[in-house]
C-alpha cells in the first residue's frame, strides 16, 4: 500500500466512511486470527519469556500516532527520580541494523535503530536497545544493569511478559469507527481496554471511551537549534510570523495546531509515519523558518539548514496516573 493510499484508508478509518463497510469479512478474519493468536500464548502454545525485573509495556491499538513515545519518555525519567535504573525496548520500526541487539549509543544513526528508539535515547540518556525479537533484547538491557524495563510499542508482542500494560489512546480520534484491520484502524478489538491496567488519554476525549482513563497532555516545553543546538524558551519564540512546518509522524494536524497555539502562521507540510527525509523534502526556495518533531529532527540533522527548529514537548500526565503508577510499583 502506498503511503498516499494508506493516509487515505487511515482517514477513512477514523472517519467512518461507508465505502469501508466492503472490507468487514475480512476484518472478521482479522479478528479470528488475532484471537487465536491471544489464546496460543494464554494457553502455553507459545512461549512467554518474563523479565526477573518489573517489565512496563506501552503501547496503542490503534494505527498512527497516540503520544506513546512521549509517555514512554516521561516514565523513563520518572522511574529515574523515583530510583529505578530503566531501560527502554523497542521494535525499531523504519530502521534497519546489521545485527540485533542493536544497544544505541550516541553514534547510532536513526536509519539503523528507527526514529523513536534514536528520539528517546536522546530525550532520556537512559539504555534503549532496538530487537525484532522482544524478549532478547530484554535480556539486553538487563546485561546493561537495568531493573525496569518499558516496552515501546508491545503491547501486541506477547512473547515478553508483562507487569503492567499502559494503553495510551489519542483523544481527538479515538478509536475511530471502532473497528478492526482492514475495516477500521484497530489492531485489536475494543475490549481490548478492558484488559489492561491503565488507559491514557491524549488530548481532550471528543466521545466517551468504554472504559474512560486517564488524560494527559503533550506540553511544548522549548525551541532547539537543529543546526547549532542551542535553546530558548517556547514563548516568545525566537522566529516571528510564518513558518514551515514539517511533521512525518501519525498525525501530522496534532502538531502543526499546536504551532498554531503558539501564535505561529504555520505553512504545513505534513509526510507519512516514520518518513525518510531527503533534502529536496526541505527546501522550499525562501527564507522562513522550518520547524519540525523532535521525532522527525533525528533524521535531519544532516539535511536542516542554519533556519531549521525542533519544538520540543513533554507529556504531562494527570496526578491520578502519577500516583496510581507510584502505587503499582511500590506494591509489587
């Protein structure tokens, strides 16, 4: 599927076009082989490996962006002032390395470890480790000293076991029109919620969820020089009227309406997920700023000009979480 078909499907999905009820028999196959494989592991067919230490899996059952990466920072550094010495785990999706486990260090280059595993080593200095095959590179981490793992993105792989599943939905879409693979943009059933141990919410709900959950924003927190490093404060921002602004992430609207609300006349250029730049991708024949992701900016470190800016956010979760979370972890 080409990427301009699959973000024409993808808003289809989330829209709840008619023209989609056609691809129901196969989402009822979708379905069926999903259980199956759910039972397989419940039922010991398939091998579970589990962690001696705590394992945190975050993840989405949806397709396209929810804000898990930018939680998945946030428990990083949280997990570090509480005393935890963690790690992250990811699938790597859009990168592609010689060897697995690929443990990042500051020389991996993003088209090796994928764009969010290179975005949180960044953001927390804390071990990631890229693997395909999720419960090896768990061993990996725990060979780094770490005794908490956060799984990005697991909450399908069930081959590693699981203390916690934290399923993070993105408020404005929600779960589209609720239904599975081809026909709707989920990867598993809505009951799905159900199961897990906490759902967050992203952004505020425009409908109920099944099982409500806790909110969470994404708060710009500063302005990054991509060419030259330095920072300087979200407001005022250190370029004035209208800018390019660049995202390659699963939804691109979230992030230029946030350019918006900083007072910004915002020229979008929105890219598929996990885009891979080139330079012509940059050069729009003018002077204006370009702005961008911090997930997008690691793959453009070499491309961007002196005029380039990375909007950096934080996820701010609500104290519930923080102390239902605090909570968990204390008593097991």
């Amino acid at each position: 599927m080409s990427a301009g078909i699959g973000e024409h499907w993808l808003r289809a999905a989330y829209a709840g076009s008619p023209w989609l009820v056609a691809l129901r028999p196969l989402e009822a196959l979708y379905r069926l082989a999903v259980a199956r494989r759910a039972r397989a592991y419940a039922e010991g067919r398939r091998d579970v490996w589990r962690a001696p230490v705590p394992v945190v899996v975050v993840g989405n059952i949806t397709l396209g962006g929810t804000g898990k990466s930018p939680l998945v920072a946030w428990l990083a550094r949280h997990l570090q002032a509480r005393g935890w010495s963690p790690g992250i785990l990811s699938r790597g999706y859009g990168g592609r390395s010689a060897h697995y486990p690929l443990c990042l260090t500051d020389q991996t280059p993003a088209a090796a470890s994928g764009d969010e595993p290179r975005m949180l080593a960044d953001q927390t200095g804390v071990p990631v480790v890229v693997d395909p095959d999720r419960p090896r590179g768990a061993r990996r981490l725990l060979e780094e000293g770490c005794d908490i793992l956060l799984s990005d993105d697991g909450l399908q792989h069930l081959g590693l076991g699981r203390d916690l599943e934290i399923l993070v939905v993105d408020g404005h879409r929600g779960l589209g029109n609720g239904r599975c693979l081809p026909a709707g943009p989920l990867r598993e059933p809505a009951g799905r919620l159900a199961s897990v141990d906490a759902v967050v919410v992203n952004g505020e709900p425009r409908r109920p969820l099944p099982t409500g959950g806790h909110a969470m924003t994404l708060e710009p927190i500063a302005w990054r020089s991509l060419a030259g490093g330095q920072r300087h404060a979200v407001a005022p921002p250190p370029f004035a009227g209208e800018v390019h602004a660049v995202a390659g992430i699963g939804r691109p609207a979230r992030f230029f309406a946030t350019l918006r609300g900083l007072g910004l006349e915002v020229d979008p250029h929105p890219f598929g997920d996990h885009h891979r730049f080139t330079a012509a991708d940059l050069a729009f024949g003018d002077d204006l700023p370009v702005v961008m992701t911090a997930k997008d900016a690691v793959k453009c470190r070499d491309l961007a000009g002196p005029g380039t800016w990375v909007l950096e956010v934080e996820a701010a979760p609500a104290p519930g979480f923080v102390d239902w979370l605090d909570a968990r972890l204390a008593a097991r």
